[in-house]
C-alpha cells in the first residue's frame, strides 16, 4: 500500500540533520536520513563540546541570537540531562576598561579603526557589563549568577595572579559527546516514526543521485542502489559540505559557506587538571581570540582556532602552528604547568559551517542559522546554513515548520518538551545517580564501574542496552565498557565501520590507553554481527591505527594498560 504521507530527503546525518528528521517525524513525515560519512562526522565531532548562549555575540549586536541560545540551553538541560551538564567558567582580566572602545565600535558599527582598536585584554567593566546581559537575557533559576573573584582565592581556578587581578565567573553548559547527542536524536527518530507506522530510513556511506523527481541512494564502496524513492522535498544539511553537495546534485548556486577551521587538544596532564579543579576558563589569548581550558571528562579540552579554510572539510587537520599557538595560551595564563606537545593525548581539528559573508576577522561571522530555498528545483530543495549544537532543536523547529508550509501542513506537535532518550526518569542528583547505577549494576550483573561508563554514553536507556540474553560479564581491553554494550551498538546505532565505533559510538578516541587488544575485540564483535569480513579483520583494525594517527595525532598501544 502506497503511504500517503510526505516523503522528505535529508542530506546530511550531523546534528542539524538528524535534528530536524526527528522534529519532522514528530509530525507524520517519512523520512529518508543520508550521509556520506557517518553519522555525526563533520563539525558536530569536532567543537569546543560548549552548550553555550554565545556571550561574544553580544559585542556585535546579536542579541536575539543570545537569547534563542540562552533559552535552548535551559531546554537542554532539562531535556537531555545524560548529555548536557552545568559549567561554571572563569574569565581573567589583567585591567579593568580594557575594550570598552573597540566592543562598543563593533556593537555601533563604528569604522573598523576604531573597531581594531588595540586595546590588550577585555577589563573587568567590559566583562561584567556582558555577563549582567547575559543573566538577564537567561532567566534561568537553576544556575548561579555571575560573579567576581580576587585571584588566588578560594574556590576558583588558578591563574597567574601576577598578571591577572580579577576573575568574573557565570555559568553555561557542556556536552561532553556530542556524538552520542546526535544518536540519541536519530534514534529517537526512528522511534516516534515506529510509533507513527511511518518511514524511517538512515544511509551512512552513501551518495544521492537525482533523476527527474526520483533520488536513488547508493553505497559509496561498492555503487550498489540501496533505496529508490520520490521525495516531495529535499534538505541540504551537510554542514560545511553544503557547495559540494549542491555541486553534486548540479543545483546552480553562488558559494553560500564560508567556513573556518578551529584545533582543539586533549591533555590528561594532572597539574592542569587540578588547576581547574572539574572548573572551566574562558581566556583571551595575547592577539584577542578567546581560548576555551575545559574539564573533560579526567582530563582537559583546550580549543579553539578560527582559520580561514577552503578546502574539503573532511581533509581539515590541526596544524603545528595551531597546535603551538594553543599551548602557549595555557601556559600565559596557568602557572607552572609547563604543558607541551608531549603531554598531548590527542588532537582535532572541523570545520565551521559559517555563511560566506563579507567579516574583517573570523570571529566577526555570525552565528546565525537560516533555511534557503534554492528557486526553480524539482523536487523543491533547501539548504540549511549555519547553526551549532547548542541551538540544533530550534532550527530544526523552524526549518521543520518551512518544509511543511511547502507541503501544505500544519506541525502536529513539536520537540520543545520532548526528552530524548535515556533522559527519563533521570535522578537529579550525584547520589540518586550512583543508587541507580548499583541498582542496575546488580540487575544485568555487571560492576558498578561498567554500568557508569556505559551510563555516560547513554543514560537511563543503559538498563535496557545491557539487558537481554547476552550474560557475558567481559568489558573492552583496557576500559569499563562492557563488550555486550558494544555489540547492542553494532546491532542498534547504524555502525558501519572500525571508526565509527571507536570514533562515534564508544567514544574509545577519548580512551587514554587505547590499545590493539580493543580494536581486535570490536573487529572480532562485528565479524559476528555481519558487518566485517573476516580476512578484513587485520586490515580495518590497521586502517583505524593509521588514521587515528594522521587525523587525530593519537597512538595506539599494543597492550591494554
């Protein structure tokens, strides 16, 4: 039977991709959801990992995207608390009207002397001016207000005092794996079009080729034609991808992405860890570009850069330069911890999916996102530019109601108070947290220390990812996860590939002692599960090796530690 619903084709499985299929099958919408990478491959893997509402856009005037900020993280925090968590960060001023001429020059417009005023750092003034904006603009109750701190005192990060006097705290929040993020929003997808009795179809490592009003879907490796439909629209969402794939689809466009490129490192360097203290800093570097240095997870995420970049997202790779330029902004501003590139664990580099515009400097391109419709395309096709994780669920709200105005519907309902999965029932406290675990833990007869390494990747929905006929009490070499939570991902969460395990689903990159034993424990799972040949054992555990080091700057042990 012919399904009466409308068909949508969404290009692009990032978060903004799968974001939207998620809010268009709220409404009845078949869906078709295709990449050709993985799921969250591009920029949604590759940010500073910030729930943020974008305190530097108040200097250029942005105060509506602010407040759409500000509002979707509290959102967030209450609908996805297994992924989005509190963060109080510290800014160090060294003076205090520092840029009071050059912020007000880029809020009025001023010409870009006075803009480009050098000033040194911003002053205290200046910062607390922006975070008073920023707590009213918030109104959210459950975090602290802004705040403002002596150097050396308690409770604070540690500075160079001698060169910093003041420090203005406020809070924002972060997302430690956004990757997991946008699984969840897939599957969720999956789930509500279940649910619905609609279509909900997800290609990774596949292409589109148009014909007419058909689109066929095939496999990147091999040709092979997976799906053949006709779609009623089509949505451009692949990021910094979006002028090659309008170039693939032969959609005659002017350029429409102007993307950076931005570096960040992890270090489990432990005098920096304890510096922060599970605390976040919010620097400017010597030439004014804002340095993030953040708690993750046991160790640090230090970030980002913002260079002009032209070339396929996909081959963006962090320079020495960058990589150096970002250690010696930790060492101006932390004392004594003397971090170099040895003490690195890994590092990353992504591309921004910013709009092309006329900007003096990177940091001056908005952040704004908006849907364009490309005139004169049958099937009718749209392209989403910008946007960032913070405000994935309300361009997919507002990109969702276009698509079906196009389609002469009305949205049925909306995800605005719709918790993702593993956020049910999710207890509020670290206590309530550490009782559910055990509970669990004693339920699926695992450890405590296994449940809470697979809670961290999935929340409340690890009980039913762990539970079933699979006893086996094994973990991963060399971590907590359970090799039975690894085979329910193999079967659930579209893995394809050695990567994307390692990369996306497991979050084993983040593993400081990842090592071989690991990867020949996956291979081996996908083997059973069909995905992988066995005389290709050897070869795809060599192919994650090597790009782990090209890509990511990460070694692979040869034993577990």
């Amino acid at each position: 039977m012919t399904s009466t619903r409308p068909t949508v084709l969404i290009l692009g499985a990032g978060i903004n991709g799968c974001a939207l299929a998620r809010e268009l099958a709220l409404s009845g919408v078949d869906i078709h959801l295709v990449d050709q990478a993985d799921i969250a491959f591009g920029a949604t893997a590759y940010s500073s990992r910030l729930i943020h509402g974008g305190l530097r856009y108040l200097e250029y005037g942005e105060f509506d995207l602010v407040r759409e900020s500000l509002a979707e993280r509290t959102r967030l925090l209450r609908l996805a608390p297994q992924f989005v968590r509190p963060l109080q960060l510290f800014i160090p001023t060294d003076n205090r009207f520092g840029g009071l001429v050059s912020s007000a020059a880029r809020f009025l417009g001023w010409p870009k002397r006075w803009a480009e005023a050098p000033a040194g750092r911003r002053g205290a003034l200046l910062v607390r001016m922006g975070l008073w904006f920023y707590d009213t603009y918030a109104r959210d109750p459950s975090l602290p207000k802004r705040a403002t701190h002596r150097a050396g005192a308690p409770d604070v990060v540690r500075v160079d005092a001698s060169k910093f006097r003041w420090l203005l705290s406020y809070y924002d929040a972060q997302v430690r794996y956004p990757e997991r993020f946008t699984v969840a929003l897939a599957t969720d997808a999956a789930r509500i079009a279940a649910e619905q009795g609609a279509v909900f179809r997800l290609h990774t490592y596949a292409h589109t080729r148009l014909a007419g009003r058909r689109a066929s879907i095939h496999s990147v490796s091999t040709g092979e034609m997976l799906d053949e439909f006709a779609p009623d629209v089509i949505v451009n969402a692949t990021g910094a991808w979006v002028d090659l794939t309008l170039a693939e689809l032969h959609v005659p466009s002017k350029p429409l992405m102007g993307g950076t490129k931005g570096s960040h490192f992890v270090t489990h360097h432990a005098a920096l860890r304890d510096a922060l203290d599970s605390k976040a800093i919010y620097a400017e570097a010597t030439d004014g570009r804002p340095v993030f240095i953040l708690p993750f997870g046991d160790g640090v995420l230090v970030g980002t850069t913002d260079e002009p970049y032209s070339g396929d997202p996909a081959d963006a790779l962090a320079s020495g330069a960058e990589i150096d330029y970002l250690l010696a902004t930790v060492n101006d501003i932390v004392p004594g911890v003397d971090i170099n590139a040895a003490d690195i664990d890994l590092h990353y580099c992504g591309v921004r999916p910013l709009p092309r515009v006329a900007a003096d400097r990177p940091a001056a391109i908005t952040r704004r996102h908006w849907i364009q419709e490309h005139r004169d395309q049958t099937p009718p096709l749209y392209s989403i530019i910008g946007g960032k994780l913070t405000t994935c669920r309300s361009l997919a709200e507002e990109s969702a109601r276009t698509i079906l105005k196009r389609l002469d519907r009305e949205p049925t309902t909306n995800s605005r108070e719709r918790l993702l999965p593993g956020a049910n029932d999710y207890p509020t406290n670290a206590t309530d947290i550490a009782a559910r675990q055990a509970t669990i833990a004693r339920c699926v007869r695992l450890t405590t220390q296994q449940v809470a390494a697979v809670w961290a990747l999935c929340g409340t929905d690890c009980e039913t990812a762990l539970a079933g006929e699979d006893h086996d009490p094994a973990s991963l070499a060399g971590t907590s996860l359970p090799a039975r939570f690894a085979r329910h991902v193999i079967r659930h969460e579209w893995a394809t590939t050695l990567d994307d395990l390692v990369e996306r689903r497991l979050m084993l990159l983040f593993q400081p002692a990842l090592c071989v034993a690991c990867l020949r424990q996956l291979a081996e799972l996908m083997v059973a599960e069909g995905k992988l040949q066995p005389p290709a054992v050897d070869a795809a555990i060599e192919t994650t090796i090597t790009r782990l080091a090209t890509h990511f700057g990460k070694r692979v042990a040869p034993l577990a530690t």
